[in-house]
C-alpha cells in the first residue's frame, strides 16, 4: 500500500490554507488529475467541521470517482479524509496545520490501495512524482490567492 509525508512551510496564514483545503469543489482547478469535485453534505458542528464529498480522477484510460469523508477539527488544526466508495479499497490522509510567522507549516501524510491490483501496482510506481505534483499545485495556488492578499 503506497503511503507517503510531505512538509512544507508556505507563505500564508493556516486559516487561508486551511479553507483553501476544503474548497473542495474548485480541485478541478488547480490539482493535477482531478477533472470533477462535487460536495454532497457539509455539517459544521462547531470544533468539528464533516464533509463527504466526490472527486474524479482520470489519467490516460483511469477515470474515477470516489467518496471521501472530511473531518477538519477546528481544535487541532487538522484535517483526516477517509474513503466511504470507489475505486478505492483504502484511503487515509492526514493533513496538520501549524503558524509559523506569516507562513504556515504543512505536514500531509498520505495511503491508500486501489481495489484493481494491476492499477495498484502502476499506481505505486508513480506514486513518488503524482505526490510531489500534486503537493506543488496545493503550494503555487495558495501562493497565487494568498501571498498578494
């Protein structure tokens, strides 16, 4: 099961960042592969913010949908997603957010296993560069809707 860590340090408030997270709906925008987002339900609990959501996600003859569970805790300052449907048989990704300054530092951890083994097995060898490419495109939109602001 392909599973990976990025930290980064990025030139905007956590609060930005964090909203820009769960605009999930604009993904199609600016993350690599992403071609459709929809947010089905959003319950804001007061320290806890659910959300389930769609994204598809199409490279080549892949094309894919899948069901995500959101839970950002206002608390913490943290975001866990779970995969409820899809091509997935497993997702978990953490995201943490801390101020550091003017910038905030970003720590996302990432696994997940296909429910197709062959698509699996290609996606983990390319799982290194899609994650780096898709961490990079998190980065450069905060930068252009924040760094200016």
């Amino acid at each position: 099961m392909p599973s990976a860590s990025i930290k980064k340090e990025i030139p905007c408030s956590k609060d930005d960042l964090i909203q820009m997270i769960l605009d999930i709906e604009k993904y199609p925008k600016f993350v690599p592969w992403c071609i459709d987002s929809k947010i089905h339900s959003k319950n804001d609990k007061g320290n806890i913010v659910e959300i389930t959501a769609d994204l598809t996600i199409g490279k080549s003859f892949f094309n894919e949908t899948y069901k995500s569970f959101v839970i950002y805790n206002k608390t913490s300052d943290s975001i866990h997603v779970t995969n409820i449907e899809g091509p997935l048989k497993h997702l978990e990704n953490n995201w943490l957010f801390t101020q550091k300054g003017k910038n905030s530092e970003v720590e996302f951890h990432v696994d997940f296993e296909l429910k197709n083994k062959v698509l699996n097995i290609l996606m983990i060898k390319s799982f290194d560069n899609g994650l780096k490419k898709i961490a990079d495109a998190f980065e450069k939109r905060a930068i252009e809707l924040f760094q200016s602001a």
